[in-house]
C-alpha cells in the first residue's frame, strides 16, 4: 500500500515538472520571442556553458563563497544565539542591536560593505555574513530559551563536564532550530550572494546574470538559473534531508 | 560509605515579591550505608532540600558536607520524572553518565535485573513510563554510587508496577549498599524500604519526627509486618497523621 502510494506521488512529482516543461514550450512556439527561448534552446546552452568550463567556474566561484560565508555566519550566530538565549542581560542589552540588524535591508548592508571596505572579496563575504547573521541568531536564541531545564540538572547531578553537556544535552535540543536556521539561510544566502556579486565582484554567478542582462540574452539566464537551483537541490536533498532523518529517528 | 551531614538554617526563595520560606532549621544526619525516607506532604519541599544535597542548588544558608573517604563521592539521583535524553537508546542512555570505559558486563546486568535486556536499544520515547523510571534507576546505580538520592520515583506508577520496581530497588540496593535518601509521601513505601522514617512538615520544612524501622530486612516483603508497623507508628505518633 505505501510502495503504491510512494509511486503514486512519484508520478504525481515528474507529471507536474513535465506540465511546466510543455507550457513553457507552448508558450515560447505561440510567442516567438527573443526574450523567450525554447527549453531546447535554453538545454542547448547550458550544455556549451558546462562543456566550455564556464558555467562550473563561475557556479564553484559563487558555491565557495557561499559555503564560506554560511559556515561563518553559522559558528558565529550559534555562539551568539546560545549566549543570547541563556544571559537574560545580554539579551535585554542587545535585543535592540538585533532588530536594528533585522530590519536594515540587505542591499544597504552590501553597498556599505563595498563603500567602507573597498571592492574586496573579503568585503562581499562580510556583506553576506552580517545579512545571514541576525536570522541565525534569532533562531538560535530561541532554541537556547527553552532548554531542558530538567535534563541541564540531570546532566550536573551526574558531574557531566562542559563538553559532555554541550554535545550530548545541549546541542541535540539545539538541532531542529540549526536546522531551520540552516534551511532559510541557504535560501537567504543564495539570494543574496546574487547581488553581491552583482554589484561587486568580477565573477560568480551574479556577475555572469549581470552580463546576460546587459546582453539581453535570456537563454544563458536560465540555463545558470536552472544550474544554480539544481545545485541547492542536491544539498537539500544528499546533506540537509539525511542529516534531518538522521536526528528524527528517536521520534515517536 | 559516605555518610551525609545536613545543616541548613534557611532556605527561601522570592516569589511575587514575597518571600517564601521553604526550609527553616533543618539538621539531619544520614549514616553511611543507610537507607533514611523522608515522607512529607506535597509541596513541602523535599525535592528541593534533595537539590541542595545533589548540589544543584547553592541559594541557602547552611551546609551539606558528604564525608567520604577517597576522591568525590559518587552521586545518583532519579528524579521524580525520569529525565532520560530522548535522543539517545537505552543503553547510550546509561553508559553516557559512565566516565571512560563504560563496564558491558555491569550493564548488562543491571538490565537484565530490571528486565530491560530486550528494550535496551530502543529510544526512551517508546518505552512506557514504568520502563523509564526502570531506566532512570539503573542509571543511577550503573555509577556505582557512594550516595543515592530518589524522589517519589514510582509516583504515577499503578500499585503492581509501583511494588515490582520497588522490590527490585530494594534487591539492587541490598547487593551494592549505599547511603540513600529517599522521598516519598506513601508510608507503607517507606516502611517497606527505610532503615530510618524522617516525617516533614509543610513549608517551611522541618522534622517532626525521627523514626527507625526495626523490620528484619528478609521481612520487608511481608505486607503484614508493614500494615502492623504502620498502625503501631500511627496510634505512637499521632501527630504524624497530620502531615500526610
């Protein structure tokens, strides 16, 4: 019953990404446009960019600033978070810093970033860090709030260390809300990464998007679109699924 | 052998600008290898004078002092809800509060003891809550603890559950003594465990009576002998009544 069920919305899943497919094709056949290619056309493309090296060159380039700049805003807005969640002054002190930050919109902070800094590399990385941090903070605050009291106290009446605590007690209380906070960052980040590179860099996706936007040229456009989307695709589903699974298991 | 020394002169806590005084002038003396209940109303306050002995609260006036002969003594605590981490099997459960090697023969006896052998390896979650708190006494004695502290931990149970664990409790504690306190508000449970009754009363705490039991321990499966001695205590201390 479930295999059949499981096949059901396998099926239901692939005709549903065929229907885009064909209204995309009638609707590009009915338009005929220049700004409108064929999915033919735009799969042709996407092949000369991946044979020609470009298209991976520039799609690492963006990947290895984002992989950089999550795992920074990450380590620090967990640090932040816990520290926030269980130091009621800290929190009351710096509440107001967080929604300051929260609410500044991400272009401000990255053409700040660029003016104060320069056109640097380490400019662009920072300008995506302080977008990606506060969310990661608020979510990570919010889990450090509702710690087990109970299990803190089973873990010091049996003289578990600091360490002991954190991986085993802690962190696993932790995990849904890293994972929420990993899950909206990526999107967060790929987002923004974009415009960063748009604006400031001389490679990377973003600065290719720019390119093809000055060109008009819409085929290349989609086919880095659809590179891109299937590559944050694989991470949902060969890191961020199995890791989620995985800390699922002891749920009833 | 750890013998454990109790002198608290006030504990007191805030609550709506008030202050609430939960134990006032308490002193117990608790001998190494002996088993003391504490029986008390609700809320009198055992659980937090069982804190401040475990060492998870420091706000009182007074002190604890746990003599005892090597390094710290070890401590287990089952606490009223077993608190046993979700996340983690059974097994992973025990032998996590094990420092360095855990021992896989003492594990696996404990559990064979308390009839776990077959859920070892489940997740807490899945097991009933007479199969947790079962869970969270092995934890407690997997340590091999020098002091044992336990508060209410077959409260919620039904009466057969209550009495299977509590004899296997006994039976555990009878093949690896230690100092224990334990708490509860059902006499017969008391007298059925305790070499020494302490009888509390409503906050702020203290000791109305002192009571040993002069029960063989080969007797204390003998509900007669606990029915007998519970009248006995009851008629002698009528004052007793009032607290329970």
């Amino acid at each position: 019953m479930t295999r059949r069920s499981n096949r059901r919305e396998q099926a239901l899943a692939i005709s549903s990404l065929l229907l885009i497919g064909c209204l995309w094709e009638l609707l590009a056949v009915i338009l005929h446009s220049h700004t409108l290619p064929t999915p033919a056309k735009v799969a042709m493309v996407f092949w000369q960019a991946v044979i020609s090296g470009e298209l991976p060159y520039h799609l690492a380039v963006t990947l290895g600033r984002m992989l950089i700049s999550f795992a920074i805003a990450m380590s620090l807005g967990c640090a932040i978070g816990i520290w926030l969640g269980r130091n009621r002054s800290a929190d009351a002190f710096f509440d107001n810093w967080l929604v300051i930050f929260l609410n500044i919109p991400a272009l401000v902070t990255i053409i700040l970033c660029y003016v104060w800094f320069g056109l640097e590399e380490w400019a662009a990385i920072l300008a995506v860090v302080l977008n990606k941090l506060p969310n990661v903070v608020v979510s990570i605050r919010e889990g450090a709030r509702t710690l087990s009291k109970d299990l803190l106290e089973m873990a010091e009446a049996y003289r578990f260390s600091r360490r002991k605590t954190f991986v085993h007690v802690i962190w696993p209380q932790l995990h849904p809300f890293v994972m929420t906070a990993t899950r909206s960052g990526l999107s967060l980040i790929w987002k923004i990464i974009l415009v960063v590179e748009l604006l400031g860099r001389s490679n990377g996706m973003g600065y290719q998007l720019h390119l093809f936007f000055q060109l008009f040229d819409v085929a290349s456009l989609l086919a880095y679109t659809f590179a891109f989307v299937m590559v944050i695709q694989l991470i949902e589903m060969l890191i961020l699924k199995p890791l989620d699974n995985k800390a699922r298991s002891w749920r009833r | 052998m750890s013998a454990i020394q109790i002198d608290i002169s006030d504990k007191s806590y805030q609550y709506d600008g008030h202050t609430v005084r939960t134990i006032s002038k308490l002193q117990l003396q608790v001998n190494a290898n002996e088993f003391v209940c504490l029986v008390g109303p609700s809320g009198c306050g055992k659980t937090t004078l069982l804190n401040i002995v475990a060492g998870l609260d420091s706000q009182f006036h007074g002190h604890i002092t746990i003599n005892h002969d090597g390094p710290k003594p070890h401590l287990g605590y089952v606490f009223q809800s077993p608190r046993l981490l979700p996340w983690y099997t059974v097994r992973k459960n025990i032998e996590l509060v094990l420092c360095g090697l855990p021992p896989a023969e003492l594990i696996d006896s404990l559990l064979a003891e308390m009839q776990l052998t077959e859920v070892q390896h489940f997740y807490p979650e899945r097991l009933s809550l007479g199969m947790q708190r079962r869970v969270a006494i092995i934890r407690a004695f997997a340590i091999n603890p020098d002091v044992l502290l336990m508060d209410e931990p077959f409260v919620s149970l039904d009466a057969p559950s209550a009495r299977q664990i509590r004899t296997l409790l006994y039976s555990l504690w009878l093949q690896r003594p230690h100092t224990v306190l334990f708490v509860t508000h059902d006499l017969r449970e008391a007298i059925a465990l305790a070499d020494r009754l302490i009888f509390l009363t409503p906050k702020p705490m203290q000791i109305v009576a002192d009571i040993p039991v002069g029960i063989a321990r080969m007797e204390r499966n003998d509900a007669g002998k606990i029915e007998a001695f519970r009248e006995h205590l009851l008629q002698d201390f009528p004052i007793i009544n009032r607290f329970l």
